[in-house]
C-alpha cells in the first residue's frame, strides 16, 4: 500500500522523501505542487524505512484539522503495517504539541500539573484586572487603551520576551511593561498560560531541561511560512539531539500570517544556520502543480511579480483545460452577490462539470463580505457552511455556556467571576472586587477554593455581602452542587442540557445582547450556536484523546526514567489508571479540548453538499473545483490598514502580505476562477474602487465576462437592490414586461424613484447599460380598468398575491402618501423573500458568529 503512494510522487517529490533523515531539508514550493502529500509520505518513509519510532517523530501542522487529515491518510497507508502505533506519532499544532510537554513537564519551572489554558476572554479580564491593579497614569481600563496593552503583550511574546527581558523605549512602553508584569502575575496566580504563554514556557523548559526531548529523532512542519520567532525557537530546541534533524514545507509567497510576527524570512535563516554549523543541508523545490490549472498559475504568477522581494516561480500545470479566468466588474456588491449565486447555480447544475456544491468556494478577505452573498444563496435555495473558527468559542452565547461547564467541572475564579455577573442580582462590581480579594489573598486557606470561598460570603465567615447578594450567592452554589449531583445520572446529552436549564442560559444570554434586532432575530441565533455546542459536546470522543494523552504520556515517561528516574510515582503506572468515566471529568476534558481546538463544524452533509463560504486565512492549504473571490476593491484586498500604513520604501510592505493574501486565494482553485470587482460612486464620492492589484494583472491573463444578471426566478429578487423604506407620494404604478419571469410591478414615488411596493424598498434595474427590451419594456397605469391586463402569468401570479398584502392596497392608490411598512402580511412563497428585503444588514459581530442568514429566515416564515 505504502510503497504504491510512495510511487505515485513525481521525481523531485520522490528525491525529498528519500533525503536521509538526519538532513534539514528544506522543501520550498508553489501552491498545489504536492507539499502536504510529500509531507505526509516523508512521515511514512521515516517511520518504514528509517525504522524510526513514531513517539520519536514530531510533527507540527498550523491546524488541529490538519492534522487529523494527515493522521487518516497515513492510518490508511500503514495499513499493513499495525505494529506502527500511530498513536504515539507527536502531530498536531505547535500549541498543542507543547501544551502536552508543559502538563508532565511543567514542574521543572514551577508549573503546576493542573494548569490551564486562559481563552481570549481571561486574557481580556486579567488584562483589565492588571490594569485596575496598577492604577497608572497612561494605562487606563478603556477599550483602545486595552486593545494596546494587549498587542503589545502579544508581540513580545511572539518574540519570546517573557516581562524581564524586554526593553522598552517610551514612558507608555514601560508602563505596558507593568502591566505585562501584573498579568503574567494573575495568570499564575489562576495557574493558567495563554496561548502565547505556551510556547514561551515550553522555551523556557528546553532551555532549563533540554534532555527532556532526548529520544526526538526528526521534526517536520508544515506551512514553515507561518511560523514565528517563537516557534523557530522551538524547532531548534525540540531538534537539539537529532543534529537538527528537521523536514520544513512551506511557501514564502503563502506567508500571511505577519500580523503574528510571522515571517518567511525563517527559510533564510534555517539555510543559514546550517552551513554555520556545517549541517546536512538540501533545498528542494517543486514546480509541477497539480492542482490549478495553468490560466490559474499565470495570473498568480503575474500578481506575485509585482512583490519585488521574490524569487519567480514557473509552475507548470498538470491540468490540461483550458478554461480562462474570468473577470467580471459589477456595478456594486449586490450585483455582484446575485451574480456570484446565480453563476454557482448554473456551474453546479451544468452536467458538463459534474460538480456538487461541495466543489465550490466563495473566498473572502473579510467576513462582513458574507453578507450579502448568503443573502443571494438563499435567495436561489443553495445551500452553504460558513467556515468558522476560533470565533465561535467568542460569541456571547458559547462563552457563557462554556463559563457555566467551567464552574461546574472546574474550581475556576475567571469564569466564576463573569457568570456571578450575569446570575447573582445585588452582586455588584465591589462584591466581586471583594470576592476576588479573598481568592488573592494569601491569608485564606489555601485549601479553600474559589466555590468554598463564594460559600464562605453566603455564610457570613466572609463580610461584605447584602442579604440580597448573599441570596443570590447562595442560589449560585445550590445550582452548582444540583449540577455536580445530577449530572453523573444522565446522558450527555441531557447533562449539557440540565447545566443550560439551571443557569437559565437562554434568558441570561438574551438579557445580556445589546442588540436593535427583535427577539425572535436573537433567539434564533443564540440556539442555533448552542445547538452546534450540544453537537460538539456529544460528537467528543474522550477516549480518543486519552489514548493519545496516554500513548504520549508513555514517551515521556519512559523518557523521564532514562534520564534518571522520576519523582512522578502516579503517572509511573500509567497502564493500570483506572480510566475517570464521571461526567465531572468528561467536561473537564471536553473543556480542555475545546481551549486548543477551532470548531470543525459537525454537521451531517446531504448528497448535493454546500457552498464553502470561507475568508482567505480559513482557505488555507485547501482546494475546490470552482472559486469566486469577490469585492477585490481597495479598502477589503489590500485592506484599509494595510493602505493607510504603506510604506512604498519598505522591502516587505503590509501591502505585500495583502497580495499574498490574494495569491493564497487565486490558487485553491483547480479549474474555474471567478474574480470580480466594482466601483461605486455616491454623491459624487468614489466609495469603492476596485483593487489596485487588478492593476498589476495583465488583461490578456483573463476573460473579462459580462456582468448582466439574470433575475432569479422568485419576487423581488434577482437585479434589484434594497436601500431603507422612505415615505412618498405614489406618482405611479409600474408594470414590467420582461423575458424573465415573475417580475412584480413596482411604484414610481413623487422621489423620481421605483419602490417595491410591498416592502417600500428603493428597486432599480440591474445595469444601467442593459437594453430596456430584456428588463423593462413597459409602462402602464394598470388602475385603469378599460385597459387589458397585458401582463404575462407571472404577474397574475402577482396579484394573486399582491391582493393579500394590505399595504399594497393604499400603493394602488395614487397621489396618496405611502408610508412603507416592514410588517406586511404575505403568504408563505413570499415571506421568505420579504424578510430578506426587509433585513437590516447585520453588523460585523453577528457575521463574524458565522450565522447562515437562512436560520433567520425560517423564523421570519408566517
Ligand atoms: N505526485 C502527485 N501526483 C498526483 N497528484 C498529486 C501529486 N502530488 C500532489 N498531488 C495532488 O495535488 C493537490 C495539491 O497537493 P497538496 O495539497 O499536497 O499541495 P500543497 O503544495 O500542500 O498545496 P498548498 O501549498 O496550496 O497548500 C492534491 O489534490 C494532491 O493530491
């Protein structure tokens, strides 16, 4: 089996994977040229024919879903071989890979085995905590001033700068500085690491204890573009005793990750160090592609040129079709979104391709361009998944759910704090500085944890509580201790749900949205993210990751004892531990698993499959038949930061990691590109222009196609846009006679504009330039009786349903004042249409929940 996958590799593919594995090979290559699959099958080759032990091989992806593909694929090429534990193969994210050394080695620098991760919210509250702390002058708790401390914190970290080795050059520096004392504090105070944190103190204990990676024979890592200073650090140190012995993928032009200090400079810098220290060096490249075809490579060969930092690729396609790269400039982003839908409708209903919905993606740099492309994939019934990431762990709802699992399961002050806030009345922000005091404070017992803490202020052996908070308080811990009770007698399934009831989740969450949508809107959201928990929650498998948690503990054990012995006597029976099964230790688990994980969404897929809606930075190392990237306009690729701070002297500019973002987009397309663009004018100002990177493209590397939209085949849709209902005076009622069907009359307003007249939303045309013939043919005053009703079926249609909706009833009457109205009655066909036109655009925050707009609108169905 195996050998026939090694056959299948080209003949440089096949030259890296028998390059002998005590070498730094460095294979450096174009998009789709086979990385991950050469990366994979060099782990085959190491453990086969090497004969190296999988515990001794380490291997790092840049996502936990990474991993568990390069992990089936190699289950399925070492089939034959079972005496291969691939359970003992060290894969999976820097993060996680680091985090598991920090658990069993951690107390060589005064880490406790118990130590956690703090998500992004600890990191904020301890931040604001510090702050407040330190009470400085330049440092107050404000939002901006917050955001500050925090990047700077981040940033030397990224550097591997724990707080006594940073310098720095400014008063406000130096009190960042404090703050980034005080935090690292409370984090240890809470026995927890941030992200970054987990990197830095594995740093720290290579540096004390290097003979804990003694038995590392080989380190791979995948995607080496992104990794930063840190995680370049830690190669080196987790290689130490193989004479570097290391494998690195990447591509300098796939390197966009800067905004985390990440550079593709460290290709450099690995070359260089080993001719220093005179290591076996080999540099591959490979440049037969075969994912895209060779249109595709062309155009993003010509945008990367424009980076003049680089070295020019000449990948040659594997792909014989000549299909071109199309190009399209629409008028504006609606346009563009009906269009990008009907065309996905057309390729995928094209015999010709033999696509599912699951071969196409729409690629976005950032996520508020969802919007109005979920819109239109409603609209035309197709289905979609957002892709989503560490976002959801954010929103509102899932973070007090998982902070309501966290003090259930765990003695945990963070969350303890946030979830006293929103379910204990009367307890206010002195009570919880009080509260927090004590959980400090070195005077109480240390025995005492933070639950028997909040009980010792309900009782009273505490002061500083009102009765009402002491009520409140006591009616937290009763919750707790029926919870820690109840929950080992049910399900899965029912103990997540008794933990929701009990707190009141839902109620709690909709008291805390401060949003204008109605209820109905906030609800349907909020049980949509905790139904994709619920499945989260039950799809975990436990056993799964304490087979691997075990299988790596071995290796460290074993480890541990030669080099001399182990004052660990309770992991040294690691084969008879009895396994915990209560509920209490499964969601501890969970939690932990949760904490290094973005969600992998869990949702069962249909044979027609869905639509990829992804941002580049989610797109990467992936691929699909046919790719849309759309609104390429100045201000979204490249970005406004990356425009307003551009600096055309430096070598490697932000608008660089702009194009790169760019070039990682055009290059997950294997057969159909659809790029596209608008400019837009309002009130003389230009508000989007479309991207000066389809400048640097020359037009011969695509077909520019015409941007007509076909209206799509249900009400007010297709070619029409909506801005805000206004009120007018109905000057009159236009029919239209058009090729398509269905499309609705509409109202000439005393504003010189065409309404919707059941929504009152502004309609227009589709293109100004379209011929009249094929949209609008005709107008005519239909209230006169004596006319004959000219229109085609699809306005009988109309009417049938017009003449349910009581507003269209005052429209009809011309010179009277029309006052649109969002709350129109209308027959089911149709709601689904009229809350689409009738919704506001959600803000950033919601789209950034990754919401399907089609959630919504199933609530909106009368
Ligand atoms: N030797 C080969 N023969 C046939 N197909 C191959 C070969 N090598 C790679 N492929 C296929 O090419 C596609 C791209 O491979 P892979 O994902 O490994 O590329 P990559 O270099 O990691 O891409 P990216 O950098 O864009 O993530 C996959 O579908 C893979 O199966």
């Amino acid at each position: 089996m195996v050998e026939s996958f090694f056959d299948s590799l080209n003949e440089k593919q096949s030259q890296a994977l028998r390059v002998p594995h005590d070498t730094v090979l460095q294979v450096v290559a174009g998009p789709g040229t086979g990385k991950t699959k050469l990366l994979v099958s060099r782990v085959a080759y190491l453990l086969l024919v090497c004969k190296l032990p999988p515990s001794d091989i380490i291997v790092t992806t840049f996502t936990k879903k990474a991993a568990n593909e390069m992990k089936e694929r190699l289950e399925k090429m070492l089939i034959d071989h079972p005496e291969i534990d691939l359970n003992r193969l060290q894969i999976g994210t820097f993060h996680s890979i680091c985090f598991k050394y920090l658990k069993f080695y951690g107390k060589y620098i005064g880490l406790s085995k118990n130590v956690t991760i703090a998500d992004t919210k600890d990191q904020r509250d301890l931040i604001t905590t510090a702050i407040k702390n330190l009470d400085l002058d330049n440092v107050k708790d404000k939002r901006n001033t917050i955001n500050e401390v925090k990047n700077f914190i981040l940033k030397q970290k990224a550097s591997g700068l724990f707080p006594d080795n940073v310098v720095t050059t400014t008063d406000t520096e130096a009190q960042y500085l404090q703050v980034y004392y005080e935090y690292q504090r409370l984090l240890a105070k809470h026995s927890a690491l941030d992200f970054d944190d987990v990197l830095l103190h594995t740093d720290k204990l290579l540096q004390v204890r290097p003979e804990c990676v003694s038995y590392v024979k080989h380190i791979l890592i995948d995607e080496f573009q992104d990794t930063n200073d840190i995680q370049f650090n830690l190669m080196y140190k987790l290689s130490k005793y193989c004479s570097n012995s290391i494998t690195i993928v990447g591509d300098a032009d796939q390197s966009i990750y800067g905004f985390r200090n990440a550079t593709y400079a460290n290709f450099k810098k690995v070359e260089t160090i080993a001719l220093q220290r005179n290591q076996r060096f080999v540099k591959i490249s490979l440049d037969q592609n075969y994912r895209s075809t060779n249109a595709i490579l062309r155009l993003a060969e010509n945008l990367m040129r424009h980076q003049t930092t680089r070295e020019n690729k000449n990948l040659v396609s594997n792909n014989n079709l000549d299909t071109p790269v199309n190009y399209i400039k629409h008028r504006d982003e609606y346009d563009e979104s009906c269009f990008i839908a009907n065309r996905i409708y057309k390729i995928v209903n094209d015999p010709a391709n033999k696509y599912t919905y699951n071969d196409v993606a729409v690629i976005v740099r950032v996520s508020r361009t969802f919007l109005a492309i979920e819109i239109d994939l409603t609209r035309r019934g197709i289905p979609y998944r957002i892709v989503k990431g560490l976002s959801f762990w954010e929103l509102k709802e899932i973070s007090m759910a998982v902070d309501c699992l966290r003090i259930v399961a765990l003695n945990d002050w963070l969350a303890f704090k946030r979830v006293i806030e929103w379910f204990c009345a009367g307890c206010g922000a002195k009570l919880i500085l009080k509260i927090e005091a004590s959980v400090y404070s070195p005077e109480i017992n240390k025995n005492d944890n933070v639950f028997e803490i909040v009980k010792s202020y309900v009782d009273g052996k505490l002061s500083g509580a009102t009765a009402k908070a002491k009520q409140s308080l006591k009616q937290l811990i009763s919750v707790i201790e029926n919870c820690k009770l109840e929950i080992e007698k049910l399900t899965t399934l029912q103990c997540f749900e008794y933990i929701m009831t009990k707190f009141d989740l839902i109620d709690n969450v909709l008291k805390k949205k401060t949003s204008k949508k109605d209820e109905a809107e906030i609800l349907s959201d909020i049980n949509a993210n905790i139904k994709e928990l619920k499945n989260q929650i039950v799809n975990y498998d436990p056993e799964k990751d304490d087979l691997l948690q075990k299988a790596h503990e071995k290796t460290f054990i074993e480890q541990e004892m030669l080099n001399g012995g182990t004052d660990n006597k309770e992991s040294e029976n690691i084969n008879d531990t009895i396994v915990d099964s209560s509920k209490l230790k499964f969601i501890q688990q969970f939690l932990e698993h949760v904490h290094l994980a973005e969600i992998v969404s869990s949702e069962v897929e249909n044979d027609k499959g869905k639509v990829t809606l992804t941002t580049i930075h989610g797109s990467k190392g992936l691929e699909w038949s046919a790719v849309f990237i759309p609104s390429i306009v100045n201000n979204i690729l490249p970005s406004k930061f990356a425009l307003d701070q551009h600096d055309y002297f430096a070598p490697d500019s932000l608008i660089d990691e702009e194009r790169r973002c760019f070039y990682v987009a055009i290059t997950r397309a294997k057969e159909q590109l659809f790029l596209s663009t608008y400019d837009v004018v309002m009130n003389d100002i230009m508000v989007a222009k479309s991207s000066c990177f389809l400048d640097e493209i020359p037009k011969s590397c695509y077909k520019i196609i015409s941007s007509f939209v076909t209206p799509s085949p249900t009400y007010g849709l297709g070619g029409m846009y909506v801005v805000q209902p206004k009120t007018f005076v109905v000057k009159k009622i236009v029919r239209h006679h058009s090729t398509a069907t269905n499309i609705p009359p509409t109202v000439l307003g005393s504003t010189g504009m065409t309404y919707n007249p059941v929504t009152g939303a502004v309609v227009r045309p589709v293109n100004n330039n379209q011929p009249t013939s094929t949209y609008i043919k005709k107008e005519e005053n239909t209230d006169d009786p004596k006319k004959p009703n000219l229109l085609s079926t699809s306005n009988q249609i109309m009417n049938n349903t017009l003449n349910q909706i009581s507003t269209f009833t005052k429209v009809k009457q011309e010179g009277k004042i029309y006052k649109p109205t969002v709350k129109t009655t209308v027959p089911i066909q149709n709601a689904t249409t009229l809350a689409i036109d009738n919704m506001k655009r959600p803000t950033k925050k919601r789209l950034g929940m990754g919401r399907p707009i089609s959630q919504y609108l199933t609530k909106k169905k009368l």
